[in-house]
C-alpha cells in the first residue's frame, strides 16, 4: 500500500509537469511562436514540490538534487513574468518554505547522505541518474539567463535542444531503476520538445488545418485564451 501511494504520489506530478508542457505547447501551438505562458510556472511549483516529495520517499538523489536545483528559477519566472506578487499570500509562503523544510529534514535527519548509499543504485547509474537530471535541469537555467538580458520570461531554442537531450538520458536511467514514473513521463515531452523546434524555425502552427474546421477552431481559441 506504501508503495502505490509513493507511486501515485510520482505519477500525480509527472501528470502536473505533462499538463504544463502541453498548456505551454497548445498556446504556442495556437499563436504560431514558442511563449511561455504564467500557467506553465506556476503548475511547475506544485508538480516540483510534488516530485520532491517522491524522490524523498524513494531515496533517489538523482531526482531529489534535480527539483532542489530548478525550483527557484520557476519563481524568478514568475517574478519576471509579473505574476509572483499577485498570487495568493499563502501559496507564496508554502512554495518557499515547504522546499526549504525538505532540504532542512534532510541534512538534520542525515537522509540527503544516506541516499548516496542507496543499495538498490549501482554507483554507476547513480552518477548517470544524476548525470541526467543536472542536464536536465541545466535547460532551466539557460533558459534563465536568457530571460534576464530579455526582462521577460521566454523559451529560447536552446532550452528544447537540452530538454531532448536531458529528457532521452532520463529515459534511459528509469529502466534499470524500474521507475515506471519516469519511464512514462518522458516520451510524448519529446514530440513537444521537436514541436517548439519547428515553431522557432517558422513552422506552421499544426493548429493552422483547423481553419476548414470553424466549430472546433472556436473551441481551440477559446482554450487557448484561458491559458495565460
């Protein structure tokens, strides 16, 4: 029971992290350029905390030093963005000090050195897992650095280029971990990844075939408007 409630707990924010990818490509995909939409920051703090949460309770430090690395660039986003302040006051407190009583129970309680002798991890995939992870999140902070010479939050080519990459050596560390999570979570952000690619490059909005379809070209403007 303990298991299929950490699992869950893994699957419910790779399901947050996949809602956000597709929020940012189904707006992108609608107005024809790469944007990066508030939504896609603000369900990364939850889904971040969340999977946090599941690589605690599975003693995986590759996925644990991953969030702790990335969380604060989702807010600095936010920040330029201009959507940190107006969210609620609570959830601005919670989003800062729930990460940061993880990162204190951890070196108190001497789990975060414990996860590094993990067992069921060979030292080699440990060091490939956490290999994955720091490219995976190093699109995070390209992305970062680019958006403050911008002043403005943006997806620059590069951060889709490493988000393939990352996302490919992610992949392959979840089989012998036989982590069904990270197995499942990383297959369709690859198509999206290609799609905003393309986008940069000029593209043609997949959205552009609904023209002939009006009915459902109204329902996709209207979606696409909600998502900010």
């Amino acid at each position: 029971m303990e298991h299929i409630l950490i699992i869950g707990i893994g699957f419910l924010a790779q399901v947050l992290f996949f809602i956000r990818i597709i929020a940012q490509w189904f707006k992108s995909e609608k107005e024809g350029e790469v944007l990066s939409p508030v939504i896609f920051w603000q369900i990364s703090l939850v889904a971040s905390i969340l999977m946090l949460t599941y690589g605690i309770l599975r003693h995986d430090f590759a996925i644990v030093v991953g969030q702790l690395l990335v969380y604060m660039i989702y807010i600095r986003n936010l920040q330029l963005k201009n959507a940190w302040k107006s969210m609620h006051w609570l959830s601005r407190i919670l989003a800062i000090t729930v990460p940061l009583g993880y990162v204190f129970w951890l070196i108190s309680s001497g789990n975060f050195s414990s996860m590094l002798k993990n067992e069921d991890v060979s030292a080699f995939w440990l060091v490939w897992g956490t290999l994955a992870q720091i490219v995976f999140i190093s699109r995070f902070f390209y992305q970062w650095i680019f958006s403050e010479k911008e002043k403005d939050s943006v997806f620059p080519l590069g951060f889709w280029v490493i988000s393939i990459l990352g996302s490919s050596m992610i992949f392959t560390y979840s089989i012998p971990r036989l982590d069904p999570v990270l197995f499942a979570s990383h297959g369709f952000g690859i198509f999206v990844y290609t799609r905003n690619i393309l986008l940069h490059y000029g593209r043609k909005s997949l959205f552009t075939r609904l023209e002939q379809m009006p009915v459902i070209n109204k329902i996709v403007g209207k979606v696409s408007d909600k998502i900010k």
